[in-house]
C-alpha cells in the first residue's frame, strides 16, 4: 500500500466522506421537503449534469437497450432504495439508517445462490450472512436492546430493509445488463431513469401539496445542494476513477467506513442515539460485510468492487 499515490488516497478520502456524510444530509433535507420529490432533485440536476459532461467530451448517445437496462437499475436502485432511504429516515436515526443500508451484501449472496446461475456461496460467505443478520437482530431488536427507547420506528425499520433488497436486487441486475462503456454516462442515465421514477413516486403519494419552498428550512436546502454536488458527483465520479486506479481490496473498503462515518457524525451534528448496543452492532454488520467480501475476492475471477451505497448511498 506504500506505494499507492496522493491521487488515490484523496480519491478514497472523498468517497469516504461524500457517501459517510450523505446520510445525514438526507436527514436534513427531508426534514423541510417531501423524500421522494427530493430525492428526485437530487438525481435529475445531477443526472443532467453528468449527461452533459460525457456527452461534451465525447461519449456517443446511449443505444435504446442501454437505457432499458439502465431504468430498470435506476429504479431498483435509486427509487426503491435510495428512495425508501429517504423516506425512511423522516422516522429513523441516520447513523441507523446507514447500517442497515450497508446490510445490502447480505441479500447480494441470498439472491445471488438461488437465482439460476447464481453463486454458491462458499462457508465463509455463509458465516458472513449469518453474522450479519445476527447483528441486524442486535440492532432492531426490542428496543430496551437497541438503547434508543422508542425512536426505534418499526415501519421506518422495515421500509431501510426492504430499500436494501431492493438494492441488492438492482446491484445483480447491472451486474450483465448492457450499458455504455463510460461508467459515468451509465450512471448518469441510471440517476435520470431513476429520478424520473423518484418523480412519479412524489406525485403519486400526493407529496406537491405538501411542497412548500418558501417554507423549507436552510438545512434542508443545505443538504438537499449537499447531496447533489457531493454525494452524487463528487462521490460517483471519484468512486469511477478509484475502479481503474486503485487496488479493489482498498476500493472496496468504503463499504466498511462509511456506515462508521455515518454514525459519528450523526451522533455530533444531530445528537443522535450513539450506544454501546449500537456500536456493537455495527462492529457485528460491518465485520460480516467485510468477511463476505474478502472471502469473494479470494476467489478466482470474482474480485469486484461492492456497488456504491444509496447514500450513497
């Protein structure tokens, strides 16, 4: 690792802090504007952005199957999770939010051994996922366990679940669906599919009666331009760079610190639950998520860098 250069390591420390950070600016934004039209702004002003870019710089238009296969990503991905994200944390502490989220690799191993032509997951692999559902356990377990007495929301709980399903869901997906060979114009055609549907989902939940601009508060402004310039551009686009220039074992690392960074900031800027229960749990879900990953890049032809969280991800 001596020999890994300046370039990288700031890459790295950008994605560590862009995507640890963006649960708690979610928190915010969505504290003054409705979650899914806001989730919406997010992807769409930084899915145009992109689009704009790599088509400037030469990218050539994407081909219809390649936006067939970039919706169906961005809709699992960023309407069912990152939108069940923000929905969710209207009701549960961000720094929980981003463990359960984090969980996503566990359902990636469940799906990925039944689907035909799926992987058979090897028994470090299995350990991994039962260690971590024991650690979700720790987490959402009655609430004199989890030490945040009845801040724990139990639908909020299930709906972070269920965003990391679907997460995972989409992240096996995109795995053989065709898509441009920038990595940066699929993912900004993934953020405008997914936007789009973000959209529909606001309308459809009546959320534009409930949009009050003049009234949101600069905190969720703040976090909403937070999560548009760092969590989608800045992140996304030093997360592409690290894939071509950095080593996948070091890539793959934010997948572990960013559920920590998502904690502790939390608990300093928005006085969040910080208990022993809930460190030990995160000890337990991120322990297991690095054991399932290590254990896959030991095997011949399977080294990949986790996808990105809807933080983040």
């Amino acid at each position: 690792m001596s020999g890994i250069n300046w370039k990288i390591w700031a890459a790295l420390l950008s994605v560590y802090i862009a995507w640890g950070s963006t649960y708690l600016a979610i928190r915010f934004a969505v504290e003054t504007i409705p979650p899914f039209l806001m989730a919406a702004t997010r992807f769409l002003v930084a899915g145009l952005i992109l689009f704009a870019w790599r088509k400037a710089v030469g990218d050539p238009l994407p081909r219809r199957l390649e936006w067939r296969s970039a919706a169906v990503i961005g809709l699992f991905l960023l309407l069912g999770g990152n939108g069940g994200v923000s929905w969710a944390e209207q009701r549960v502490p961000s720094g929980i939010a981003a463990l359960l989220v984090g969980s996503a690799p566990l359902w990636m191993v469940l799906l990925d051994a039944i689907r035909p032509g799926g992987i058979r997951p090897g028994w470090r692999t299995v350990a991994g996922v039962i260690i971590g559902f024991v650690g979700i356990a720790l987490l959402i377990g009655p609430s004199q366990l989890a030490g945040v007495g009845q801040s724990q929301d139990n639908t909020g709980i299930l709906v972070l679940l269920l965003a990391a399903f679907l997460w995972a869901v989409g992240s096996l997906y995109g795995r053989g669906a065709k898509l441009p060979t920038s990595p940066l114009m699929g993912t900004s055609m993934e953020m405008l599919t997914g936007g789009l549907g973000l959209l529909a989902a606001g309308t459809l939940t009546g959320e534009w009666s409930r949009l009050d601009v003049s009234s949101s508060s600069m905190a969720s402004i703040w976090g909403l331009h937070y999560l548009i310039v760092f969590g989608s551009l800045i992140g996304f686009a030093a997360y592409t760079w690290l894939l071509r220039a950095a080593p996948t074992p070091l890539v793959s690392t934010y997948a572990y610190v960013n559920p920590l960074i998502a904690i502790f900031i939390g608990n300093l800027l928005a006085s969040e639950p910080l208990t022993p229960q809930i460190l030990i749990s995160a000890v337990v879900i991120i322990g297991a998520v690095a054991l399932i990953n290590t254990s896959r890049m030991e095997a011949p032809g399977k080294i990949k860098a986790p996808s990105p969280s809807t933080g983040n991800d």
